[in-house]
C-alpha cells in the first residue's frame, strides 16, 4: 500500500480554517493541532465512574470471544485511563465506508497520543444504536465492473420506528439482501471470506454492526459500546434526571451557541424544535419531548405529562429515554474520560453549536479532532486519469463533468457548431424585425411561436448531435463516468459512498490494517492510497 498524495483544504474550507487557528476555534476549548492540548487534557480529573462503565462495556461486549488487547483496555479503562473516542450510526454491512476511517482515526490517534503522552489510551466506539432513523442505515452501495453504482437496500416488513438496538432481522429478507450484495460483488479471492462474514451474522441490527467491528479491529484493543444498552442507560440516569430538570437553560445555551457558530460559518447545522432535548419512548415509538405551557408533550401521540411523571419515569425506566444531537455529546462526556472526540466535518461544525451548553454544565469540552478522509484508487484507475490528464486537485475541486465536457467539445465537430449558431443567431434576428412589421397581435404570436419552434429544433439537434458523439466514444465516457463514480461519486468524498466490504473484496481482508500500518502520523489533509 502507497500514499500517493495529502491533499489540504482550500483555505476558505471549514477543516483548513478549523485547524489552521481561525477564529472559529473561539467555539471550541482546544486548538487540535497543538500537542500541548493533549497534554493539558491528559490532566483533567477522571468523573468517578470508569469502573462502573468498564463492567458495562465489558458485558455489552462479552457476547464475542474478547481480544486480550480488548480486555488489558477495560482494565485501563477503569483504572482511570483516557479515551480516545468516536461513534456512528450502526449502517447496513457497517456502511459506508467513513464509519471504517472514522474507526482508524480512534486507532491511530489513540496510538500516537499514546506515545506523545508516555501512557496508555485507549480506543473507543459508540454505536448510536437509539437512533430511530432506519431510512439512513438500511442500504449499501456497490459498484458494478463499470465503476456504476447501485442500491442495495435491506426491506422489513414492517415499519421500523423504535431504536434500531431493538429492530431483528428477518431472516429471508436478511438472506437474500446478502444474496445480492454477494452477487453484485467482483469474483476474487477474497470473496468467500466476505460471504463467510456476512452468513456469521447476529440477526440484532446493531450486533451485526458491532460483530463485523469486533472482527477487524479486535486485534486493536478498540472498545465498543452501544448506547442503548440498558446497562449504560442505568448508569446515566442521574446525568438524564440532571439534563431533564435544566433542559430550559441548556435549550437557552443552545440557542446561544448556535447564533455564535452562525456568524462564524454563515450556517447551522443542528434543526431541532424541540427544546428538552431528550427522546422517550411511549407506544413503540421514539419521541422527542416538547415543554409547551407548562407540559411534556409527545406529538405523535398526543399525549402530556407533568415534570414530575417525567423525572419519576426516567429513575424508574432510564432505558426509555435517550439523548438527542444537543445533549449526547454532553452526555459522553459525562459518562467517558476523554482525551479527544472524532468526528467528521459536520460534527465538528455542530459541537461549535454547543460551546455554550457544555459552558453552562461545568464540563470542558475535549479536543474535537476531525476525522481522516481516505480515498482508495486502483492501477487502473491513474493509468485513466493520466490517460485524460486529469490530477487528483482538478477532479476533487471541479468533479468529473468538466472533463466529460471538455472531451465531448474535442470530438465535436466546430465549425458545424459554429455555422449553427450562427444560422440561429441570424434566425432570432429576422424573427426580430419582422415583429416590428405592421401585423396583426396574432401574426406576431405565430412569429414567437415559430421560432420558439426552430429554436427548440436547434437545441434537439445538438441534444442528439452530442448523444451520436458519445455512442461512437462510449468505451472513453464510461471510463470517465468511472473515474468520476469511484473517486468522487456525485461530486462527494468516496467514502460517503463506498462500501468497506467491496473494497475489503477487491483487494484482501486485512486492508484495514494495512491503512493503519501505512499512516505515519494523523493528518487532516485528504489522502489518496493506492492499495
């Protein structure tokens, strides 16, 4: 494996700014590129529950064979070690492809604070398993011989809306999602490994997530957590009892923190009506709390409750109410000892939303350390690129479709373009004076309908002029839809889009490691690799 090239943000982008001492950073406790940060974070206090949460993520994890590197790291967990941690939705197969890099980032961030700070810290995932939103998680993407993308989608049932911890497969609708997926896959060596993998699958959504997790990155020590584990949940009950009775003043921050964050980037990232902030479960659906003269209210069931039904259902039922995007991250916080957050772009943008809530809650909001973005491409792949000369800056800066323009307007014909506008140009004008003729209102009606006629005509000829061009050079468009969908699909980072699996398919099972293996220090530019 090779890196082949970092590429840095624009200037203007909001990860250059973010760590490149912007003013933005006036939303955030610390500056991530300094090594100081860390060492100053290494020194805050632990919260006094590290030995509880380690018996917690032990029995949430103990349902596979740990690792002893798994198993030194609960210990150092309790002990009162820091973490370096990270979470994401649980997506089909563990899709897409970022929730593995953001996966590695934890590791290799873990790894190098570890050496930079002379202590051992530990790695940590946490599975958003309360999420509700199954349209979000429920489909992979693969790409076809063609470098083409299609859909694979997982379909219940029914209807899914309670937490995705809670949703099973069906197993005819599981095994012929794998089916597809299987067969939509290159034949290669590494193909029975992958199936193998998926047919070793728990039929609980976010145990499927966590077990393809669990066997790449065991070897690794990373921790995982789901948190809508009821143990977890139990243990924040006083941390939600605590969120519930200030969820005015935490709302106010917000709001506060949104408007400073807003003037700095000129958008927001967090939309949210509600103003507790905390989700509940009545009727077999996840509902966010609302506070409307004087009473709790769920909307999708019409129904209300007083303050103090509220906070005696959380201490007699915790697992029944979970966090939403404003009082999660407080609540990691106030759950893990952290030396650092992972996340991508727009997580970084909306934790600048909450400086104010973690302000008003007395708690020091860690190092908020972007992710790595990776991009993997193939012999192929730069032979097509040299090929068209495009380079890694163009295509990730304009995408794919000035270079299918440009090489459409190479195989054009110009001076039979050339003539043609010239004719229509010299039609508009005709038509023009002969408005001006002394005729009727519905001879001058049939003139603007007549050329709105030739000039529909001019543009179907070049509509199929151009669709002639490109069937006589099919074999070069598909290769530049190709270099466009694999690199950069719909104008976006590849892995929004690709599937770990497929490329674990491609080339071999331990990819991954190699990645991590390959990285010499955490970086924030985009890199390139060539497996």
């Amino acid at each position: 494996m090779e890196i082949l090239k970092q590429l840095a943000d624009k200037d203007s982008a909001f990860i250059a700014r973010y760590t490149h001492q912007d003013k933005v950073l006036s939303q955030y406790q610390y500056d991530v590129t300094k090594d100081e940060s860390y060492k100053v974070r290494l020194q805050t206090p632990a919260n006094g529950l590290e030995h509880q949460l380690g018996e917690v993520i032990k029995g949430y994890m103990s349902k596979f064979e740990l690792s002893n590197a798994q198993l030194t790291n609960i210990e150092r967990l309790q002990a009162g070690h820091k973490v370096v941690i990270g979470g994401q939705q649980a997506g089909l197969f563990v899709s897409p492809l970022y929730t593995i890099h953001k996966i590695i980032s934890i590791i290799v961030l873990a790894q190098a604070q570890s050496k930079k700070l002379n202590t051992a810290i530990i790695p940590v995932f946490w599975i958003a398993g309360e999420d509700h939103d199954f349209d979000e998680v429920n489909h992979v993407h693969v790409y076809d011989k063609d470098g083409n993308l299609q859909k694979i989608k997982y379909h219940p049932s029914e209807d899914v809306t309670d937490s995705v911890s809670k949703l099973s497969f069906e197993q005819d609708a599981l095994a012929y999602t794998i089916k597809r997926f299987i067969s939509s896959l290159t034949e290669t060596p590494s193909t029975k490994a992958v199936h193998a993998l998926l047919q070793d699958l728990p039929f609980n959504w976010t145990d499927h997530f966590q077990y393809i997790i669990h066997t790449l990155f065991k070897s690794y020590g990373l921790l995982l957590i789901d948190s809508q584990n009821v143990a977890l949940r139990a243990l924040e009950k006083d941390i939600l009892v605590w969120m519930f009775d200030h969820h005015q003043a935490i709302d106010e921050a917000f709001r506060t923190g949104q408007q400073q964050m807003q003037l700095l980037i000129d958008e927001q990232q967090i939309t949210t009506d509600t103003n507790v902030h905390l989700f509940m479960m009545y009727e077999g659906k996840r509902q966010l709390l609302k506070y409307i003269d004087g009473q709790y209210v769920l909307p999708k069931s019409d129904v209300t409750f007083t303050k103090a039904e509220i906070r005696s259902k959380i201490q007699a039922a915790p697992h029944l109410f979970s966090n939403n995007v404003v009082t999660r991250p407080l609540m990691e916080e106030m759950m893990i000892n952290t030396l650092a957050f992972i996340g991508g772009p727009s997580e970084i943008k909306y934790w600048g939303e909450l400086k104010q809530v973690f302000d008003y809650a007395n708690v020091e909001m860690p190092p908020v350390v972007p992710r790595m973005r990776i991009t993997y491409t193939t012999e192929k792949v730069l032979k097509d690129m040299s090929r068209f000369n495009i380079t890694f800056e163009a295509l990730f800066d304009q995408s794919i479709k000035p270079f299918l323009n440009a090489f459409l307007s190479s195989k054009a014909n110009p001076v039979l373009l050339s003539q043609m506008a010239s004719t229509m140009t010299q039609l508009e004008k005709d038509y023009e004076a002969m408005q001006l003729l002394n005729v009727s209102a519905d001879t001058k009606q049939l003139l603007h309908d007549n050329l709105r006629y030739h000039q529909r005509q001019f543009e179907y000829f070049k509509k199929r002029y151009h669709q002639d061009i490109q069937r006589r050079h099919d074999i070069d468009f598909k290769t530049l839809n190709a270099i466009g969908n694999i690199l950069n699909p719909g104008g976006g980072l590849q892995e929004r889009i690709m599937h770990p699996l497929q490329l674990m398919n491609n080339h071999h099972m331990a990819i991954f490691a190699q990645v991590i293996d390959v990285l010499p220090t955490y970086s924030f530019d985009h890199i390139i690799l060539k497996p």
